[in-house]
C-alpha cells in the first residue's frame, strides 16, 4: 500500500499528447471542479484559513472505467492545487467468481497513488438471498454503501467519492419517473442516513462518452462488472436504450436534459410539500404558464 500523494500525477505519465486529449482532460477537470465548487464539496476558505483541518476522501474504485476516471481528475486536481483535499482510493473485493484481485493492487502501486482493499464476501450473500432470475444490483449496492460507509469512518474521511456521471443520473432519473413514480435523481452531495458521512458525486455532469474516450486514452486496466452474470434486462439498461433511442433522433437530447435536473420550477410541478400552492391567491407575484395546451 503506498503511503503518501505523488508530487506530480503519475498516473499520467503515459498518456497521449494530442491536442483532442488534453481538451479532453481538461473538460473533465474543469467540470468537476465546479461541481466541487458549486454544491460545495470542500470549504476552502476554512481549510485555507486553517479553521478546519484538511479533509480525506475515500476515493471508491471499482476498476470501471468511471471510477478510473474520477480518481485521475481528483488526482489532477490535487497536483494542480486546486483540490485541498487528501485522498485515499478503496476497492471493495466482494468475492465475486474470476475477479482478478492482482489488477487493482498492481496498477494503482505503480502510479504512486494511497490506496486500501477490503475484502468482503457479499457476493455469497445476495446469491443466497436473491431469487434465481432476479438481478442483484439493488441488493448488492445497498451491501456495498454500508461497508464503504464503515471503511469511510476507520480512515477518517468525512466522504466517500462516487464516479456517477450525467448518464447515470439521467437513467435514474428516468427509472425513477418510470417505476417509482418520483422525481429524483443522484444528487452531486449528500448525507448518509446516519449523519456522519458525505457522498460525493464529482463528475456528476460529466459526460458518459467522455468518460469512455478517456479511459482508452488513458489504457486503464478495466475491470468488466459481468462478473456475477446479472446484468441482462436490468431497468437501468432499458432506460440507456430509451435515451440512446432519444440523442439518436435529437443529438444534445442528454445535455438538455442534465440541465433541467438544475433547472427545477416547483411551482410547476404537484408537490404541496414544496411549493405552497394552497397559499397561493390573487395579488401574489404572478408566472408565466409557457408550453401548456388550452
């Protein structure tokens, strides 16, 4: 396990030096720094000041091509000192037939970058809990946070550090509209239902095909999640195919719609609890009613 953060970003040593993959870093860099700065990820002017003390984060590796590229943008930002913040990468080896535990340990030795795997043997538990045809993601995703949770706290990390990008809040977007009959999708912060730890969501709007381009770019050493063989038919790949059926017919269609997730009118909407229609009487400050039929 290496002990310290590299000086320069090693783990770029080898990568390309065209022009199209520098504007691609730097899409990346940037965009996840105003994430950081926008939902305010870190107080800098407290840890400047020295009010607080620098922060950890418990960077969340899976060997995807996500959380490869969320780890090299955080390092990036690190180098550049633009982030004032410790990190620390962490692989969860849960157990899952043919996972290649050498991968992980080998690459993220030779970059130079502090790092912690944890071995625990969910898989056992949701192949035993899960009825036979159903997919395992929900069950093993909810064993997953709680163990990252808890690895968060004996670190000392006030957060644990997610590679979920504009696609994916998009398709949880969707899913939720779809079949749990709510708006939400995956906030760029949050607080675990203990209080305790942050989850953190950098690349929130970054995009998915930038992602893929970079990780080839890069040559990271990608670890598949079909491991377990459950991924056919899941919700999730249905709504991927629904907007890859959109951005088809609408190029941009994505973009647009990433932006409505921080363009919310609740006035507009039939919530109660967020918007105090009831209250609502001649004389208040009148809106628009724009797009809608009569």
């Amino acid at each position: 396990m290496a002990d310290t953060i590299p000086t320069t970003p090693s783990l770029y040593a080898n990568a390309p030096g065209s022009v199209s993959f520098k504007k691609l870093r730097k899409r990346l860099v940037r965009g996840a720094l105003e994430v950081i700065d926008t939902y305010g990820l870190i107080d800098r002017r407290a840890i400047e000041s020295g009010e607080r003390p620098r922060p950890k984060w418990l960077v969340c590796l899976s060997g995807g091509k996500d959380s490869y590229g969320l780890l090299a943008v955080l390092m990036d930002l690190a180098w550049q000192g633009a982030l004032p913040v410790d990190l620390i990468a962490c692989n969860l080896d849960q157990g899952q037939p043919g996972f290649p535990k050498h991968v992980l340990p080998d690459w993220l030795s030779s970059v130079g970058v502090p790092f912690k795997i944890i071995t625990e043997d969910t898989y056992s538990i949701v192949t035993e809990k899960v009825e036979a045809g159903r997919t395992y993601c929900s069950m093993c995703s909810r064993l997953r946070r709680g163990i990252l949770y808890r690895v968060a706290r004996e670190e000392g990390c006030e957060a644990i550090v997610l590679g979920h990008h504009r696609d994916d809040a998009l398709e949880t977007f969707m899913m939720n509209l779809v079949h749990g009959g709510r708006l939400a999708a995956m906030p760029p912060k949050l607080v675990n239902d203990e209080g305790d730890v942050m989850v953190f969501r950098p690349l929130i709007t970054a995009a998915e095909e930038d992602l893929s381009k970079f990780a080839e770019a890069m040559n990271f050493p990608i670890i598949p999640c079909n491991l377990c063989g459950s991924q056919d038919g899941l919700q999730r790949v249905a709504m991927k195919h629904l907007l890859d059926e959109w951005e088809r017919k609408k190029p941009g269609v994505r973009q647009v719609m990433a932006r409505a997730l921080a363009n919310v009118r609740p006035s507009h909407l039939h919530d109660p609890s967020v918007f105090g229609f009831a209250g609502l009487a001649l004389g208040a400050a009148g809106e628009d009613d724009p797009n809608v039929p009569f």
